[in-house]
C-alpha cells in the first residue's frame, strides 16, 4: 500500500508540479483576502485556465487554491471586520474587536498558527485514511458475455 503512495509522491513532486502548487496557492491568497469570493468563485475563475494543461498539474494548482483559502480570509475578518466566507464569521467576532485594541498582529498569527495545525493534522488523517480506504474502494469489475459489470 505505501509503496503506491511514495510512487504517486514521487511522480507528482516534480519542479513543474510544485510550480503550479505555489502559483495555485498565491492565487487562493488573493482571492481569499478579497471579500465575498470563496472557493467556488475561486475555482470558476480559474478554471478556464486550466483547460489544456497537464490533469496532474491543474489539480494540483485547485488543490493550492482551495487550501489557503479560508486562510486568505482571515485577512479581511481580523483587518475590517468583514467574513470573507462563512467559514470566518467566529474570527471576526474575536479578531476584529482585538485589531481595534491594537493587538492585530497577535489575531493573525492566533489565525494563522490555528489554520496552520488543521492543515497538517488534516492532511496526515488524509494521506492514512487514502491509503487504508483504497483496498476497499477499488475492486476489479469483470464484464460478463452480456456486457453487465459482474463483482
């Protein structure tokens, strides 16, 4: 099972891939900081641009973007009070009133520190649970003489 994984990780850490990685997470920032575009709005503004390239290469420039994009929105919840998403509503009740005191920079880097560890503990419970679940998602189907997938 995690010789798969490593051979996936191999084939997708190339100089290319990590290149639309960053440029997919710089435009999530952008769009994340500006309020009222989320991720859908993100996606359908960078769709277009992904038709003809590499599959590989603009799911991993998506994947950049819709990850940092509840982390964009903090920007302008703690810096004008202003939930880019709904998913910033709480960080504006407790950063905006902490930015008015002056304590800005302890709300962002609370912000931040936070988006941070969700992020990596998500992305291990992930990469476990991808590899444990494979095994049972993926069975082989064999097609009978009448052409109906037989399990």
């Amino acid at each position: 099972m995690f010789d798969v994984a490593l051979s996936a990780l191999g084939q997708v850490m190339s100089g290319g891939h990590i290149a639309f990685l960053i440029l997919g997470v710089c435009v999530g920032l952008i769009v994340g900081i500006l309020p009222g575009l989320g991720g859908i709005a993100g996606m359908s503004i960078l769709l277009p641009f992904l038709y003809g390239m590499e599959p590989t290469a603009a799911l991993g420039m998506l994947i950049g973007m819709v990850a940092v994009i509840p982390t964009g929105d903090t920007f302008a919840s703690i810096m004008m009070g202003i939930p880019g998403s709904s998913a910033s509503q709480a960080t504006v009740l407790d950063g905006f009133p902490m930015a008015k005191r002056g304590e800005a920079s302890r709300a962002l880097s609370a912000a931040f520190t936070s988006s941070l560890m969700g992020g990596v503990i998500g992305a291990l419970v992930l990469s476990f649970a991808i590899v444990i679940a494979r095994p049972l998602v993926h069975r082989p189907v064999n097609l009978s003489d009448n052409g109906s997938p037989t399990y």
